[in-house]
C-alpha cells in the first residue's frame, strides 16, 4: 500500500490521524464603503496535518531528523502527500512547523520507548 506521506524520499509511518489543508492566499482590504477589496496572491497552497496515537522514539526521531539541519536533514523537503483537491498524491516542496510528542513509556534504563499524541504540520513553501 502506498504511503500517506513521504519525505525526502523517505516514507513515514501512516498517522492515526490525517488532515489536510488547502488556502488561498489574499492580499486584501477594505475600502471607503466597507467592502473587501483584494486579489489572489497565490492559489492552492497545501498544508499536511498528521498525529500518531502512538509512535516509537526511534521512528518519531527518524522523521523529525529529515528537517533537522544538524542532524543531516533540511529545513525544506520534497514532500508527497495525499491531495484532497486532485484526489491523488501529489509531490510539493513543504517546511515542517511546530512538533510536539508526549513521552509515552520509559525503558528501565530510562531511555524512551515512545510518544503519544506526536504531531507535526506540513508547510507548502
């Protein structure tokens, strides 16, 4: 089966929970009269949504390591992703926003096992 997303060439674990976004991006106003004045700046611009119920620290650090640039990765990626408007995957160059994951489980030695609720946004640049 095809994967939800792949970054970088990478393909991830499929969440538990899958969103995605598309804007529209406007440069608009209001006139005199109140009425919003603007035009369309850019169209179709896409945002990926994903959350793990539970992911393990090793898979979770594996996708978090592909937009870190001192751990090898880059900030923006090739990202192919489930379109919503085109019903198909579609591959865009996208920056990853804000990650937060819960520690889960800790392992005798202390070190972790997993997260939960683990979630990140993908960007279109």
């Amino acid at each position: 089966m095809r994967p939800m997303i792949t970054i970088a060439g990478a393909a991830i674990p499929d969440p538990s929970v899958y969103n995605g976004t598309t804007s529209t991006l406007v440069d608009s106003g209001r006139n005199a009269e109140g009425k919003m004045i603007g035009s369309v700046i850019r169209d179709d611009v896409g945002k990926v949504e994903a959350t793990w119920k539970y992911i393990s620290a090793e898979e979770w650090a594996n996708i978090l390591r592909l937009f870190s640039m001192k751990r090898g990765g880059k900030f923006v990626n090739s990202v192919t992703f489930y379109c919503q408007d085109s019903n198909d995957w579609e591959t865009r160059e996208m920056y990853v926003s804000d990650r937060t994951g819960g520690v889960f489980l800790r392992r005798p030695d202390g070190s972790i096992r997993g997260h939960t609720g683990a979630r990140l946004a993908l960007i279109e640049v």
